[in-house]
C-alpha cells in the first residue's frame, strides 16, 4: 500500500503541472480577446496596480527623452536596462516616438536567454509575428504596441544601444498568479484569438456590437425621430428594471452648431442625484473645436452618426435624454435627430461599475497648476480621455509640452513624457506626425494648427484601464515647467465605479461658449500648405542667418525667374477682414516681391540689401477673406541689379483680425 504512494503523488503533480499548462494557455488567449472584449469594460480588476514606467525628467524639467539621462535604470554588461519588474504582471503597452535599429531584449523569470529579441522599430512595424498591425504601429508621431506581454515571475528589458530615448511602459502587476510568461510561440487558440482581434480593430469606426457575440447575444433596440426646439429636453431610452445600455448612435439631420455646444447629452442610473453623463454631445463624441473628428472603435462620429459603444450597466433604472439648450444662436431653430439605443436586460454585477462621463473646462488654466482632468474618489477604473486645448498666446503649441501624472490611491504610478505622448502621438509641428487629425482605434488627434493656436486629442483604456481602489487623481501640465503658459482647456473624463460624481452640473453658458483662438494668427512656415508653384519655381526650406546679429531663420526660399510665384493657403477660424504682416530676410539675391490675394495685388516689397537682413513682422496691408478666398501669393519681380533668378526669403505670415 505504502509503495503506490509515491506514484499517486506523481500523478497528482502531473494533473496539477497539465492544469496549470491549460490554465496557462487560456490565460494568454485571453489576455489577447480582451483588446475586444468591451463587455468586460465595467468589470473591476481585483488586487490589481497598473503603473508605469518612463523616460521622464525626474527633476522636473523637460528633458524627457531628449539626451537619455532619465531613460535607464542601471547598465549590464555595456547595456541599459530600461525596465525590471518583479513579480507577476502583464506589459499591457509599450510607446516611443524615437524607435531605433538597436536589438531590445525580453528575459523572462530569470532565465539567462531573452525569449523576445528583435530590433526595437520592429516592436511596432508589424513585421515581426506576432507583433502584428494595427496591434502595434505608429501614427501621430508615436509608435505604439497593445499585444499583451506576460510575465510569471519577472520581466527584465534591456537595450543594446548606447541610448535609449523616449519610452512608456504601461504594466498591470497582479497579486495573483500569470499562468505563464510569454510563449516561445503561439498556440493554434492564441493565433485564432490575435486573428479575431486584428479582424475587429481593423474595422474600427464601425458598428463593434455585431462582431463581437459577448455584445451581440439578447441585444434589443429601440430606434425614435425626434423634433427638438431651444429650450426643450425629451428623454430618448427609459427603462425601469435592471440592465445595461451597450450602444447609443445619434445621427443629427444637420451638423451640430460649432459656434455653441448647444446639444447636451445627460444620462443618469438608478435615480442617482447626479448625472452620470452631463455633457455637451460634440465633445462627447470627440469633436476637435467644433468639427466631428474622433473615429475611435468606441466611440466618435461615422458618416454623421454620432456612435458610444461604452457599455452602461445599472441596477433599476436608467434615464437617457437629449437637451437642447437657448442661445442667441439657435432662437428658431430646430434639430432633427434619429436616436437608435442598443440595450439587454443583463442587471449590473457587484463585480460591475457604473459609466461616468465628467466634463471640464478652465479658460485661464492657473498658472503654476496644472490641470485637472479628474478627482475622485470610490473603487473604480478610468477608461478614456478627450482633450481640447487653446493656447491664449499665438504661436508655437508649447503648452503642450506638459506632462500627465496619475496618482492612484495616493501613490504617483503614472508619470508621461508630454501631452502628445500622453496620446500615443509625438513631435507636434513636424509633417507627417503630430500634424493634423487622424484616427486610430484607441488614440488620435482630434486637430492640430499652429496659426490657431491649438490642438486635441483623445485615448481609450480597454487592457490598461487603471484600477483604483479609494481614489483617483489625473492631471495634465499647461506648459514644460511649472504650468506658466496660458490656455483654455476643455476635457472628458470616461470612467467607471461604485459611486457617483459628487457633482456632474450642467456647464455654465460662458463655459459653453465657442473656443476662441488668439486674436493674432502666426503662420510657420514649416506648416504652410502650398497650393500653386508657378513654372520654373522653386522652393525649399532652409536655415538663414543675419548678417550682423548672426541670429539664425527657418525660412522658405522662394527661387525662379521673374513672375515666379507660390501660393500659400491660410487656416483662418472665420471670414472677415484682417491686417496682413510678414516676417522675411532681405538680401544680395532677392529683388521686388509682389504679394497678391488671388490676381489683387497688395503690396510691393524691395528685398534687396547688400547682406542678409532679418525684417520682423512687417504691416503690408488689410485683405478681406471670405470662403474660397483664404490664400497669399508671392510672385517674385526682377532685381534690378542682377539678371536671372531672383529669390524671397520667407520666415512667417501673421494675420490680425480686425474687429
């Protein structure tokens, strides 16, 4: 008897190691399905701390990246180790805006050998399975990756560069047991599970509730025209027992008014004293200063359809209803929209949050403070930002160089790099990056211009939502160091939880006014779009210096011969008329510059001196603008000394608003 012991014993372990090779398996598909899930988004995550790690100036300054001083936490052999996570935990998303052709490594519960090993551009290129797009990839200036990373006991990355720049390394860490680090390869379910997300992100901007049989399955809909006037509120989805809205689609017959957010959406849950959404409907669904912008997989605008697939579970009751507000705006108008809610009967879990959606907006953010994008306090999880922000001040967006710090159950776990950073973006400014709106399934950015003075964009958290347990406190800075430049922002916090807002009002007029831009609209050059190029132009930028103080320009070098031309367009928020200035060089090559609006000549410009000569902001006349008519044109005239090509040293454009 006692001999058959030790072989029960034996096969005791076997069961226990083949259940927790199963175990293992499902937890890594999973961990995979759950890019889609969107079912699971109330759900708490028990014992759970999401944290990250980062490049950021730990001084307080900006260098964030730039020199790699903060982008390391020790060398190993002639390598830096950039992250060193002890424990279990899953690497939930990885982003930079400076990839390298280095090798990145990924060992794993000490072993000696890294099971993850490729170039770190290739970590977001796609061509390495199964880091796959649009899993991983880049736009906006960012390159990004969302395929989950296990870790069973450790995870240790290490960069064989010399430097490691930019970073952000977002991690759940997990009381409880991963079933296993990261495979080696992917088993057929973990391929088929990567397969059906892919499928589903691919499609992102569409109905998400029919590909998906966890949202699909006892789905009813409730579809209504509805008239509204100024003044009036008409409720859209009531329902008096429990369960849970997974879908709202609001399809406006007319664009929304971007002089007045003037339509609000409100929601509340199981007869809650305050609102859970009270929000104008534009920036609920992600426009950018008045124009519908965000194509997200969860929420946006497609096709005039304004669409929320955020599920919203409640116990008793829920109440949903539009608001159409008075203004001077809209005094006889109405709004036609057709209101379809997707919706079961599937009552909120205790293991369930209640959706929360809290609006914001500072016109003058305090100096030396930085923004607050939400405070709260309860158990929950946070699961999405929509950010405008307005520089008060033309010129360059540098208050967008401030970073977001997350402070959770009063531990800072979160720290960014910068507010396109932040947004899975980079490098605000340059063509090709963070340089206009773009969409992708969980960040984008809603606008960007410099003439105006701003720009905006948003995030969704699914895998990384971040968990906390008694509080929550996000904020943004307003600028690099200590919050000291000017702007109007306005923000959407998305969450869930146990409690509600202590207060969700609805915004005041003056906060619902139209986002205004600098009274003065600067131009840089390196965001001129340029319309027309007359024959034998040419054009191209370049550094120039004065002569005298040696202070180099950035400037458009306009070259051909006489009555060569280039045509610029210029973003302006409205019509009217305007004082046109211009910044340039003169100099030994340049000659009469004739600036025109369309065929109407405005002004003569001699720019002939014996050396290059920087002319700052100089008046050269008013121009009235009207649709279509929003654009500058530089013909060069011949220099009367100098046969041949002729050239014009073009720094910026400002334009004046006259009121």
């Amino acid at each position: 008897m006692n001999l058959m012991k030790p072989r029960r014993f034996k096969i005791g372990i076997l069961v226990f190691l083949l259940c927790q090779s199963l175990l293992s398996l499902a937890d890594f598909k999973d961990e995979i399905l759950k890019l889609t899930r969107i079912d699971l988004l109330p759900q708490f995550q028990k014992d759970v701390a999401v944290k990250q790690l980062s490049s950021y100036d730990t001084t307080g300054g900006n260098d964030d990246g730039f020199s790699g001083k903060y982008s390391w936490l020790r060398k190993e052999n002639g390598n830096l180790v950039i992250a060193d996570l002890k424990g279990s935990g899953v690497i939930q998303r990885i982003w930079t805006p400076t990839p390298s052709e280095d090798t990145i490594q990924f060992y794993f519960d000490g072993e000696s050998k890294p099971r993850i090993e490729l170039k770190f551009i290739d970590l977001f290129s796609g061509k390495n399975y199964p880091f796959v797009r649009p899993i991983v990839g880049n736009e906006v200036g960012g390159y990004y990756c969302y395929l989950p990373i296990p870790y069973k006991n450790s995870c240790k990355i290490v960069s064989k560069g010399k430097v490691m720049q930019f970073f952000q390394i977002q991690y759940r860490e997990k009381a409880g047991l991963v079933g296993s680090s990261f495979p080696q390869k992917l088993s057929k379910e973990e391929d088929q599970a990567l397969s059906t997300v892919i499928g589903v992100w691919k499609k992102s901007g569409e109905n998400i509730l029919s590909m998906l049989t966890e949202t699909s399955s006892n789905l009813k809909t409730v579809s209504q025209d509805i008239v509204m006037k100024p003044g009036e509120i008409k409720s859209v989805f009531s329902q008096s027992s429990g369960g849970r809205i997974v879908g709202i689609e609001i399809t406006p017959k007319l664009p929304l008014n971007d002089q007045f957010k003037d339509l609000i959406i409100r929601a509340k849950w199981d007869n809650e004293s305050v609102a859970a959404i009270n929000c104008p409907a534009s920036d609920f669904f992600g426009y950018g200063f008045g124009k519908p912008s965000m194509q997200s997989m969860l929420l946006g605008v497609r096709d005039g359809i304004h669409y929320c697939y955020l599920p919203m579970p409640f116990d008793k009751e829920a109440n949903l209803e539009l608001e159409f507000l008075k203004s001077p705006l809209n005094q006889s108008a109405e709004i036609f929209v057709n209101v379809k809610i997707y919706f079961n009967e599937t009552k909120r879990s205790e293991n369930e949050g209640k959706f929360y959606a809290e609006w914001k907006r500072e016109k003058n953010c305090e100096m030396g403070k930085p923004y607050q994008i939400l405070n709260k306090t309860g158990r929950g999880h946070y699961v999405g930002t929509l950010l405008q922000s307005q520089g008060i001040n033309p010129g360059m967006t540098l208050f967008f160089e401030g970073d977001d710090v997350c402070t959770v159950d009063g531990e800072m776990r979160l720290h960014g790099t910068g507010s396109e950073d932040y947004f899975n973006g980079g490098w605000y400014a340059l063509p090709d990056r963070w340089d206009q709106a773009y969409s992708l399934p969980m960040h984008g950015c809603l606008a960007y211009s410099i003439p105006l003075a701003h720009t905006g964009a948003y995030r969704l958290f699914m895998t990384d939502k971040i968990s906390f347990e008694r509080d929550f406190n996000l904020t943004i800075e307003h600028g690099p160091r200590n919050n000291q430049i000017p702007a109007d922002y306005t923000s959407v916090a998305l969450y869930y939880c146990n409690t509600p807002p202590a207060s969700n009002n609805l915004p005041s007029a003056e906060l619902l006014e139209k986002i205004n831009p600098p009274k003065i609209l600067e131009y840089w050059i390196e965001m001129l779009t340029v319309k027309a190029l007359g024959e034998n132009t040419r054009i191209a930028t370049e550094d120039c210096k004065d002569a005298k103080t040696k202070q180099s320009y950035y400037i458009y070098k306009l070259e051909g011969p006489a009555d060569s031309y280039a045509k610029f367009e210029l973003e302006v928020p409205s019509n009217g008329e305007y004082k046109l200035y211009l910044s340039y060089l003169k100099g030994p090559d340049s000659g009469l510059v004739e600036i025109n609006q369309r065929q109407i000549p405005i002004r003569q410009i001699d720019g002939l001196a014996t050396e290059n000569t920087f002319i700052e902001k100089e008046f050269i006349g008013n121009i009235w603008i009207k649709d279509g008519t929003n654009t500058l044109t530089v013909m060069l005239k011949d220099n009367p000394n100098k046969s041949g090509k002729n050239t014009f040293l073009l720094h910026r454009i400002y334009l004046e608003k006259t009121f």
